[in-house]
C-alpha cells in the first residue's frame, strides 16, 4: 500500500573544497530533477528515501542521510490519483541529502536515462521542480558555511530509524 508522503533524495559528493550533485533525466518526461518516491507501506521518510536511492540509483543504504528543513506538498491526484480518498489531495515531500564518497559510477534504473554530477548552480539551471531547487540551496548552504546545527540534530533523530 502507497504511503501518503514523498521523499526527495539529493546524492552529493565533496571534491577538494566543491560540493557537487547528482541529477537524473527522467525518461518519461525528459525532465531533470532528483531522485523521488514514495512510500511503501509503514516506512518512515527516511526508510523511503533509502530505499529510492538504492531502487533508482544503486546507492548503499548504509550512506549517510541528512534530513533538510525543506518540505513541500506535492497535489496527490498527479501522482496516483486519490488513492487515499477525496479528503487527501496534498502529500508532503520530505528531502534527504546523501553523502558518497566519490563520482562512482551511479546505476540508472528504468525511470531515467542519464545522469550529471553539477555544482548548485548549474543544477539549479537544469532542475524543473521548484522544490528541488529549494532543496539542493538549502543542502548547499549547509555544507558551505558548515550550518549543520540543525541538520546535525535532525541526522541524530535519523539514526533512530536506521
């Protein structure tokens, strides 16, 4: 059974002092945006973004996770129509950035046909989605100016699920 939320997956790499970031070409729409699902069953967030990112881009579960303040809603009739009846027409997104260790070869699942490893600022000019630009700003500033105080209180909160 569909879960009523999203999760919103950011893969991130550091490289000497640069931040760079994955994004996928989905197939159905040429679009470019991050990696999203949702949830199955009773997963948390945070189960649901693991899970994603292993399904669409071969990414360990084990990786670390950070939980971004950024939230949005997502209307549930574009995804898969009311499937949670007429009273529930928004789910909420909720978005995760994960840190890999390198540029390793990502896989490409059968929803997308590429990706790229940019800096925000070129994501940014490529990514469709508005949530998604919210999220990889807030993920960048974080990591740049080393304001984790937040972040670093939600990734202890995270562990509890793990």
């Amino acid at each position: 059974m569909r879960a009523p939320f999203q999760a919103l997956v950011l893969p991130f790499i550091k490289e000497g002092e640069k931040y760079y970031y994955a994004i996928f070409k989905r197939k159905d729409l040429s679009i470019w945006q991050f990696i999203a699902g949702g949830g199955e069953g009773d997963e948390t967030p945070i189960e649901t973004a693991k899970r994603e990112a292993y399904e669409e881009a071969g990414i360990d579960r084990k990786s670390p996770y950070i939980r971004l303040a950024s939230i949005t809603t997502i209307p549930a009739v574009n995804i898969c129509g009311l499937k949670w009846g007429e009273k529930i027409i928004m789910i909420p997104e909720f978005a995760f950035g994960v840190e890999l260790p390198s540029r390793k070869k990502l896989k490409i699942s059968s929803e997308h046909t590429q990706y790229l490893w940019l800096s925000c600022e070129d994501a940014i000019k490529k990514l469709r989605y508005d949530s998604n630009k919210s999220a990889i700003w807030e993920l960048d500033y974080r990591l740049k100016n080393k304001s984790l105080g937040g972040i670093k209180k939600n990734f202890q909160t995270i562990k509890k699920f793990l």
